[in-house]
C-alpha cells in the first residue's frame, strides 16, 4: 500500500479514482498540489465556491440552535443566497426524524482500511428512520439514477448502516430505515429521496472493496480514456492533456446536468481561502 498510514478513504477520493487513477495518484500518493485552473471562468466558479459554503455554514449554525432570524440579518448582501436560505427554513427539514447531528463525521472499517463520511445532516429516530440530508445549490437537479450510482450517495448510506449505531439508541442501523436526501435550495427544495436496503448494502460494499483492493495492488495508475474529465481536472498539466473547460457546460456546484455526463466536484477545491 502507497498510501500513509493514516490515510481514509471517503467519497471524494473513491471519486477521484473512480474518474482517473491517475488524478488519484498524483493527489493522494504523491500529494502534488494542483497548477491549473479548474475552469475558465474562475472568479465565476469561486463566487459559487463562496455562496455555497457560507449556506451550508447557515445551516449548520441553525441546526446548532442559532435563531434563525439572527441568521437571516446577515443576508442582506446577497440575494441568491438570502432565496436559499428561505426556502432551506420552509422545507429544508420537512418531515425528517426529531433527532438530528449537523456536519456529523462517522467511520468505519472495511478490507483494513478506514472509510469516512462527514455529513451535512443526519436525522434519526431509534427504531424508526435515518435519514442523511445533503444540501445541493445548484441550477439544475440530476436525475435519480446519476445520484443512486454516485460516490457520495454509496459511502454515505454504507457508512451510517456500518458506524452509526450510537447515534440510533445503540442498535444497529437496518439498511431499509436508511434514506438519503439530495435537497435542491436553489430549485425551491426540491427533494430527491434513496431509499436504501440489504442487498444494495452488499452491493455497494462489494463495488468498495474492489475499488480499495485495486488501488492498494496496484503498480501503475493509468490516465483516463475519456479525456472530456481532463478539461475539468486541475492535473491535467501533469498529464499535457489541454486547456480548462467552460463552467456553462456543468452546473455551478460541480454536478453533471444528466446521468452520464461528467461530474465537477468541489472536493477538488479543497485548499481555497475565502
């Protein structure tokens, strides 16, 4: 195994080498940090970088139990965001379980090594439901089978069945009591809710394992063939693999607009200042 010893796995880096094993090495092997632009339009693309974090800072303040009209004093400033927020305080927590952990860190074990999730919201009720609640911003929502198959949704339900016992009366979390919720603030909360089970936890775990087993095997890490991701990969000086795409062709918080179009994930940006 190339990686430290202290090294977890999470759904960004199962993302990475999901989309290029060789983008995975050169971020978590060999820790290079990154030369180019991710997109042209960078002061566009790190405005959304800005608003998204500061609402998803809102929340957690809110679900902390900060009055929510002390939140909203401070939105003056900016209109979209001021929106979101509306609609995160009419329908962002409709219907979930009364017991609930904001930008919550759970882990667990799997082939030897630590797989980790942080979670925006998670809302439970021992002996009823658990449903995790992730906050989306972007333009458009994509459909249910790009977000069943996607890395965040397969690490985050798997995780919470493996690791989230304490935090449902100190039972196990069974498969079918776990949700997902996709939540669309800029899309007036539109919802998309997966339902989990046995067999697609088994599934999900088989498809982990091997990604793991390959990556610690493995004594090479290819490029991609599909050089579309190298437009939007911040990498991609390293490879020589040309110029940074167009931010209009991806929606501004880095998800594809349909099933099987390239994702643009903001994990990648995990070292901007704002």
């Amino acid at each position: 195994m190339l990686l430290d010893a202290d090294f977890a796995f999470t759904q960004g880096s199962l993302g990475d080498y999901a989309d290029c094993a060789r983008r995975f090495e050169l971020r978590y092997i060999k820790r290079l940090r990154y030369p180019a632009l991710e997109v042209n339009q960078w002061l566009e693309y790190e405005e959304g970088l800005r608003r998204g974090n500061r609402f998803h800072k809102l929340a957690q303040h809110h679900l902390l139990g900060v009055p929510a009209d002390l939140l909203s004093r401070s939105l003056a400033d900016d209109d979209d965001l001021g929106r979101w927020w509306e609609t995160y305080l009419s329908h962002g927590l409709a219907d979930l379980p009364p017991e609930r952990h904001a930008e919550i860190t759970l882990q667990t074990m799997l082939g030897g090594q630590r797989l980790l999730a942080k979670y925006d919201l998670l809302a439970l009720e021992p002996g009823g439901a658990a449903v995790i609640v992730d906050w989306k911003t972007g333009e458009r929502v994509p459909s249910r089978g790009y977000l069943q198959g996607r890395m965040q949704t397969v690490v985050y339900r798997y995780v919470l069945a493996k690791a989230g016992a304490h935090l449902y009366g100190g039972e196990t979390i069974p498969p079918e009591r776990i949700r997902m919720d996709y939540v669309y603030v800029a899309q007036g909360g539109q919802r998309v809710s997966l339902e989990y089970s046995a067999a697609r936890m088994e599934e999900d775990e088989a498809r982990l394992l091997e990604m793991m087993e390959a990556i610690g095997e493995a004594e090479a890490f290819p490029l991609t063939e599909d050089e579309r991701r190298c437009r939007f990969c911040t990498y991609r000086a390293f490879c020589g693999r040309g110029e940074a795409g167009d931010l209009s062709e991806y929606m501004e918080d880095g998800e594809a607009e349909e099933e099987g179009s390239i994702e643009l994930d903001f994990d990648q940006i995990a070292e901007i200042e704002f």
